[in-house]
C-alpha cells in the first residue's frame, strides 16, 4: 500500500479531467512550443521578454499536466449508490438551512479536484461537507467553520 495521496472523484469529474488533459497535450503543449520557437527568432534571450513568457507559460503547462496525470492516476471514483439515499456522501446534492430561520442551501459535494463553489460544487474536504458528511435528511448538525460553528439542518439529499 502506497502513501500517496488518494483523489476522490465523481465519474463526471474524471472524464472532465481526461479531456483537459488531452486538450494540454495535444493542442496547447503544441501552440506554447511555437510561442517559444517564434520569440526564440527575435534574437538576444536575455531581455527576449516574450521568450521569458512563453518559457514560463510552458513551465505552467507541464506542471498541470504532471498535477492531472498523478490526479488520474490516484483517482477514487465514488459510486453514491453504495450509500443510503438519504446519506449525505461525495456526489451526492445537498440542501440545509442554517438554524434557525436562514434561507436554504444546495451544494454537491465533490472531491477537491471538482471543487468549484461558484457553481455550487464544494469540495469534500470543505469545513461544510465534512460536518454534513454520514449525516441524513432531518439531521440537525454542528459544523465547525473558520469564525466558529453553526448549526444546520439537512432538508434533502439527492
């Protein structure tokens, strides 16, 4: 058994990061090699500042595929229908209201790679979904977040 560290991840979440993935290798590792070959024929590398960009630029492309590469590698797709319907567990949409009379809440809880709470997808690893996660619709749970706690009340589970 291994030490690395695990990724929790939806089906949909894998496929997104297999396209992204593709999308690095074989059109934007291409267009950022170019940028480089280009700013190379403007001469003089020292003070060449869209070498320097575009070096740059490729050294952030490869570290993003290497970060999506160990990500699919270590990938753990979650299969929420092994959980009770009514489980709060990864994958699975979320709604509560804060106690005691705040407008409801929806999220989906996703693993870190999926994370994007402008959309409403809150990471596993969030102070929300670990105080919601085993717990059930009607629970009322004591989360602990940055300035303190709240208490919530889990409305439905999908």
């Amino acid at each position: 058994m291994s030490d690395e560290k695990t990724y929790p991840m939806t089906l949909e979440g894998k496929q997104k990061l297999e396209d992204e993935l593709e999308e690095l290798k074989t059109k934007t590792r291409a267009e950022v090699i170019e940028r480089i070959k280009i700013a190379r024929s403007y001469g003089d590398l020292s003070e060449n500042s869209e070498y320097e960009s575009a070096k740059d630029e490729q050294a952030f492309v490869e570290g993003r595929i290497s970060t999506i590469e160990t990500m699919l590698h270590n990938a753990e797709i979650i299969d929420s229908e092994a959980v009770a319907t009514d489980e709060v567990s990864l994958g699975r949409t979320v709604t509560f209201k804060e106690l005691p009379d705040e407008e409801p809440e929806t999220y989906t809880i996703v693993g870190q790679s999926e994370s994007d709470p402008l959309t409403g997808k809150i990471s596993n690893e969030s102070p929300i979904a670990v105080g919601l996660l085993g717990h059930k619709v009607n629970d009322e749970v004591s989360i602990q977040i940055p300035n303190g706690s709240m208490t919530v009340k889990i409305l439905s589970v999908e």
